[in-house]
C-alpha cells in the first residue's frame, strides 16, 4: 500500500493512501473513495463541488453525503453499509472526531486513520492476470436478481457491499478445512475475482461440498457444476451440488471426497463453453477411475443459458428446472481442444501377481494385513481387554495367543475411542506396564473422532501417512460415526472407507462391534455372523472376524475366540482364555458341555419319534414343545439327523417329516 506525503489544498490538510486499484483520499473536512478506471482516478470532486458516478463520500464534517441519493450519513451509517464492522471502525473513528467545526484531526498523522478504513472497506487486492478472460459480457445482476434468497446467501456465507458492488464469501477444501476468503466484483470495470494479498489457495479448494454434506452426509447423486452461482440455484431447488474452481487437484481431492461419502451417482454440468467442458473432461475421467458413473449435461452454446439462466426461466418451478436440466443430457464424452481418441488398455490375470502379491499377516491366520478385522461379543464380553492385549503382542513381542511367534514390533498405534473407554484402556495401561508413548490420539486426547466428519477424517488419515501403525483399533464401531448401525447405505460408506483405508495403507484395522443377544433357547456357542447387531456391510466388509464367547454358561470365566468367517485363508484353530487382573491368561480353547445342548437333546428326540418312519409335521413339533425343546433346538437337529421335510400325500396336505438315511449326519 503506497502512503503519500501531506499536502495543502486551499489551506486544508490533504493526503492519501491506495493499494492500487481503490484510494481513500482526505481533503479538508471530506474523507472519500476513488476507484482507479484506465489508470485514472475517478471519484467525487476533491472541493466537494460536482461528483463522479465512480466514487462515494465517506465521510464530510461529521457526515458522509451521497450525492446521487441526496442523503447524508452519520459516520457509523457509513461504515455500516459499507460493511465495516464495528471492531474495525472504532480505531478509525478515533481519527474522525470533531472538535467545533474544526476539521477532521489527523493532519499530523492520517497514515493511522487511511489504512484502517482502506482496510475495512477493501481488502488487500491480489495481482491477477492484467486482462480478464471471459467468454461473454459480465452480468451484473446481484444473487437476489438472480433468484437467490437471502437465507441461501447466509447458509454459504455470502455478504454483499452495496457501496462497491461486491460479494464477499467463504470457501471450504474438501476435507472441511477453510479455503481463501473470495470477492467477486459485478462492476465490469474491475477484476471479476480478487482475494485478499498473501493469501494462498490451498489444495481441493471448492464451494458447496460443506454445506452439501450437513444437508446429507451419504449423498448417492451429486450435480458438479460450474461455479458458486450454480451451486446457490441447485440449492434453492432442493438440488446438491458443488464447484471446483478449475484445477486438476480440487477436481481430485473432490471425487476421492465425494466417494469416500458414498456416491455412487454424478452429474457433471459445466458452462458448455471451451473452459467448461475442458473442466468437464477432468471431471469425467477423475470419476471414472474412482468408479463412480458420471453423467454429462451441456446447457446452451458459447453464449447460451447456464444453470441460473434455466432456474429464472423455470420461475422457481423446481420440477421445471430440474426437467429442463435432465433435457440437457449428453451421451458422449466431452472434447477438449486436444482430445484424441484414447487407446484401448486392458490387463491378464498375471498382472495380479505384481499387484495383489500373497496376504500378509499381523497376527498369521487371525488378523490379516491390508483388510478389516472384526472383533465380537456380547455387551461386557472383554472386547476392549483382548484387543489392548494384540496391542501389548505388537509392542513388547511374544507369542500370539495360538502360540505364533509375533515377528513385527510397531513403533506406534493408533487406537480410536468413540465408546468412552478410555478410562479404562488408561488403567490397563499402567496395570499392566505397557510401553508409554506409543499410541497416537488427538491433540485434545478425550476427544472423540469421527469417521464420516471430514475434518476427523482427514486427521485419521494423517497419522496413519506419518506413523504408519501396523494396527488400528477403533472402539467401538457403533459410536464411530453419526448415522445409524442398521442403516445399510451409511453403514455401507463407513465399511467401505475403512476397507479402502486398510488397502491403501497396507495396515490391519480392528472394530470392536457388538453381537445382538441369543434369542430364548438358542445356546451362547456356536456365534454365527447373522448375529451382528445391524447392517448386514459391516460383515461384509471384514475379511476376518473373531468372536469372543463362554460356551459354558455355567462356567462363564472360561471364554474361547473362534475365527467365525475367515474367505482369504484357511480358519486357524480356536483359542481359549480367562480374563484376569494381567489380562488374557491364553490357552486351549474350552469346548460346551455335551449335556448342556438343547439340539443334542433335540436329536435324541427326533430318532426316537422318526424312528419307525415319516410322520406329520406338526405331530412331531407338537411333541417337541410339549418335552420343553425349542423350534431353534430342533431346527439345529433336524440339520445334524438330515431330517427332511415331504409333502404328504393325506387328503388334509400339510407336510412330514423323516430322516434321510443318505444324508447322513450333517454338521
């Protein structure tokens, strides 16, 4: 910002400051606003005679004056609209105070009253390119000209400075963390975009992506559209949309966010111009990669309509409006100025050995590397203890609980609370004398992450890129994440990124989740994975899942782990253990006792009631229910006799039942 000397102008103290396309000047008792248009300075007349349309009187013996309107403006009404905020304006005002009618009292020194309202009014501009690039005419409608409410306008932030015609409004990366603040001039006389000097644009910045995810954290259609305007219009007709401005990067980070969330849908409607569909073919081959379908609209020619243009036609009919887009549908892919025909690629399946390679291990036939593992039970089923206890394996080494030597030592874990355990996980700690410093938490270590909260996110994956932990344990599943376990699309989008996660990293990444409880009759062992409390994507997307149980409820101390699905490998033996004040004391694995199993006592029913033969169905269950077996009890034994079920052939239908001497016995 250049400070010139004072001078005198008919008696009057005079001086200026600038930062080169706006000046505040003081002559006499007036204090006003030049733009620079074509080198030349243009505002009101420094004697107060005549005025510019360019230029606004900021402040005239206590009063600013516009001239055009004939109103005065006490000095806070002036700072007011001209969207100073009152923080900002009480340090000028210091400068403005009157004594009489004498003149405004920074003769000696306006250098401290200039720059301060230069500040305040305009920003610090950036150098952009000399001669602005634009496709067509500048429209210098305002956003409500446009169709746009002003709630809309607050929900993204947008402020507006009617003395200059300017919109200021904030921008976001795709992983929540603030961007550049933006301002977008209407006047055709200035630069479009300017933001404030020394700012830098940092990587994926784009518009809309926040508010688009508090609106609905799983989207499975998106729109990508060309800017901040058309993001607002989208929105004011219920439609979710987002901006990048441009560079390869943004357009990546967004994809790789919008996919992570779990969208499967996106629909790409760029300004159908050079620029825009060159946007739109880094769009269209950045959504390909990430397998996510894009879909290509094209809205008018050079000079046609763009997405605001359609809205105001459809008189914010929002069916019309989104008919009229769906209309734009192209089938083809978007050319550049330098598109050529792509070649044809393809890969054998010995392409598979250099990129998959055999499965590594952090516990060998139990925890896999590069895949989720599940670990499961019942509500206080030692969950916690037996992870922190894989954890304790990998710092100090030892034996796994089979008996395995464990051949990594990590240097650090990163072990996500989201159930409030760690108090307890801080006990076991001491109590059992583990290694200090080596598990990873937030700055604030009591806070709590979150798997679909970008900013968590973001943070999570950060420290798996510095520390490159050989396990993360997240405790437990269920607090991980604000949507609902039984919700098949959420959980679905959390499964997949934690899966993703594991891959790309190359780590091992444990949920503790909890099993629904058995229903009446049905024994605590064997666990079976349709006993995962929710959707049925968490099992899905664990390779490997170990559930913890006492087969013995008479013997509740004895517990054993059993590999319940295992589709990479063949399932290792189980293993048993009791919980004691060191943790796991590991060992064989207890087996239930013969006696305690209702379908053993339901097999013995069944051979002595099939024993001669079929029968009616419904005799034989009647029967069961009436020896005090449960339907559970006999379906567990009708599958170890190989009992099937026959159509009868009596007048009254119905079906028998009678063991199938072939089948054999069935497990």
């Amino acid at each position: 910002m250049q400070d010139f000397t004072n001078s005198t102008l008919n008696g009057a103290t005079s001086g200026s400051v600038s930062n080169g396309i706006y000046s505040v000047e003081e002559t006499g008792a007036i204090l006003h606003l030049k733009k620079s248009v074509k080198g030349e300075w243009r505002g009101p007349n420094p004697t107060g005679e005549g005025a510019s349309e360019d230029g606004f009187i900021l402040y005239a013996a206590g009063n600013a004056f516009d001239r055009k309107l004939d109103r005065r403006y006490s000095s806070p009404e002036v700072a007011k609209m001209a969207g100073i905020k009152p923080e900002q304006y009480a340090p000028c005002a210091t400068h403005f105070a009157q004594n009489g009618d004498s003149r405004p009292a920074f003769s000696s020194g306006h250098t401290n009253g200039h720059p301060a309202i230069l500040e305040a009014i305009i920003p610090p501009q950036s150098t952009p390119k000399a001669k602005e690039k634009a496709s067509k005419p500048r429209d210098s409608r305002t956003m409500e000209d446009r169709g746009i409410k002003p709630e809309t306008l607050e929900t993204f932030g947008f402020k507006f400075n009617p003395a200059l015609r300017q919109y200021r409004y904030p921008t976001f990366t795709a992983t929540g963390e603030p961007g550049r603040e933006r301002w977008k001039n209407l006047s055709a006389d200035q630069l479009k975009y300017v933001w404030k000097k020394g700012d830098t644009r940092p990587n994926g910045e784009v518009f809309g992506l926040k508010q688009l995810l508090e609106i609905n954290p799983y989207p499975v259609e998106v729109w990508v559209v060309g800017g901040e305007i058309d993001v607002l219009t989208c929105f004011e007709a219920g439609i979710l949309a987002v901006a990048t401005f441009g560079e390869m990067q943004g357009i990546e980070t967004l994809i790789e966010a919008l996919e992570t969330v779990g969208v499967e849908r996106l629909n790409v409607a760029l300004d159908n111009d050079e620029t825009g569909q060159n946007g739109a073919a880094k769009v269209f081959e950045v959504a390909k990669s990430r397998d996510i379908e894009p879909t290509l609209y094209a809205l008018g020619g050079k000079d046609g309509h763009d997405i605001n243009d359609v809205w105001n036609d459809s008189k914010g009919d929002a069916e019309i409006f989104k008919q009229a887009l769906l209309l734009a549908k192209v089938e083809a892919k978007p050319k550049t100025e330098k598109a050529e025909e792509e070649p044809f690629e393809f890969s054998t399946d010995a392409d598979l050995d250099s990129r998959l390679g055999a499965v590594e291990w952090v516990w060998p036939g139990y925890i896999p590397r590069g895949f989720v593992t599940g670990l499961v039970a019942e509500q206080d089923g030692g969950k916690s203890t037996v992870a922190q206890d894989f954890c304790r394996t990998l710092l100090i080494g030892g034996l796994w609980p089979d008996g395995t030597r464990c051949e990594l030592k990590a240097d650090h874990l990163f072990w996500i609370d989201t159930d409030g355990n760690l108090a307890l996980f801080h006990q076991r700690l001491k109590a059992w004398k583990m290694p200090r410093g080596k598990f990873i938490f937030p700055p604030d270590s009591l806070q709590e992450l979150t798997i679909d909260d970008a900013k968590s996110w973001a943070w999570i994956e950060r420290v798996i890129e510095k520390f490159a932990p050989p396990l993360v344990v997240i405790d437990a599943l269920s607090g991980s994440h604000r949507g609902k376990s039984n919700d098949e699309d959420s959980m679905k989008v959390i499964m997949k990124r934690l899966h993703s996660l594991a891959q790309k990293h190359k780590i091992a990444i444990v949920v503790i989740h909890h099993l629904n409880k058995a229903p009446f009759g049905v024994p605590p062992y064997p666990i079976h994975i349709d006993r995962l409390r929710g959707s049925g994507s968490i099992p899905q997307f664990c390779r490997s899942i170990l559930a913890l149980t006492a087969p013995d409820t008479f013997n509740p101390d004895a517990r054993r782990l059993d590999v319940i699905k295992l589709n990479i490998a063949k399932k290792p033996p189980a293993v048993g253990y009791s919980l004691t004040d060191n943790g796991p004391a590991w060992g064989r694995a207890p087996e239930p006792p013969k006696e305690h199993r209702a379908a053993d006592d339901a097999a013995d029913f069944l051979s002595r009631a099939l024993a001669n033969g079929k029968r009616p169905a419904k005799e034989v269950r009647d029967e069961a229910v009436s020896e005090g077996l449960s339907d559970y009890a006999l379906k567990q034994a009708r599958k170890q006799l190989g009992v099937e079920a026959i159509k009868s052939q009596t007048p009254n239908g119905g079906w028998d039942w009678k063991i199938d001497q072939k089948k054999g016995f069935e497990s």
